[in-house]
C-alpha cells in the first residue's frame, strides 16, 4: 500500500509472512539483497553496505545492454531489528535526496514493514510516483516475500 500522508512524503506498509529478525536480516544482507532488490530483469550488485550510523551503500543495477542504474545514500539511525533510517539518492538524478525511515514491526509471527519517505519538495515526490515506483516497488515486495517464504522452508528442513 502506498500513501501520500502530506505534499512531501511518500508511506509505503507491507506485511511480509516471516518473523521480524528474518525481515530484517534478509533487508540488511548484502549477500540476499541481489536476490529481491529491483526488477528481475536487472542484475543488481551491492557494491557497498556498512550499516551502522554514519555507514554508507552504493547498489547498481545493470540492464541486459549495460546500461548502469545507481542508488546510493548513508545510514543515520540503525535499531536491530526495528528500525533504521537512511538517505536514498538515485545516481541518474544527483542531488534529490529522500530520507526514508524503515520500521519492522511483529504482528502475530509476520512483519509490518513501513517505509516513510520524506523529500525536499512536493515536486522531487510528485517526481518519484511519476517514476513508475509503485509497479517497481510491487515487484520488489513480491521478490523478497518470495525469497523470505524459501529461506523459511529451508530452515525447516
């Protein structure tokens, strides 16, 4: 679900069939990230991941013609498992800066996840739903909901 609460906010809520801890671990590993982040048909690379408070990261996405896609920003809060806060920059728009916060939330053996993301100007968020962000973010969810539920049967076994 995908809300504009005010001119300069974007709020996304999902619930995702897993335990908190596994939400966040899968969030924050740079290892799984490749493996739900973005549409499937990029390749995506996490370059850099150093989450703590004042960490950065750099994921790349490549199309199947080369084509480089980058994402950057810098970790400002970091609360295992429940919160974390961070900039998000898309490299192909230098100097539109969001500031997401990220909460982890237990609901009876499932996660809430809300994301909350505040921009500069009512324009850089206008920007962001005229990206095609809501079908990207749908895909995304659905990757990591995918990826969740295997990490889940394995552990199972």
């Amino acid at each position: 679900m995908v809300t504009t609460p005010t001119d300069r906010e974007i709020v996304i809520t999902r619930i995702f069939d897993a335990p908190r801890e596994l939400v966040w671990r899968t969030s924050m590993d740079p290892d799984l990230i490749p493996r739900w982040w973005g549409p499937a048909r990029l390749k995506t690379t996490v370059e850099r991941m150093n989450v703590r408070p004042g960490g950065t990261w750099r994921v790349v996405q490549r199309d199947t013609d080369g084509t480089e896609y980058g994402f950057h920003g810098e970790y400002r809060e970091v609360v295992p498992p429940r919160r974390v806060i961070q900039t998000f920059e898309f490299e192909g728009m230098p100097g539109h800066v969001s500031v997401e916060t990220s909460t982890f939330e237990e609901v009876g053996g499932r996660t809430k996840l809300t994301i909350t993301e505040r921009f500069d100007s009512v324009e850089d968020r206008d920007g962001m739903l005229g990206s095609g962000m809501e079908e990207g973010l749908t895909e995304t969810h659905d990757r990591l909901e995918a990826l969740l539920a295997e990490l889940q049967k394995g552990k199972k076994r």
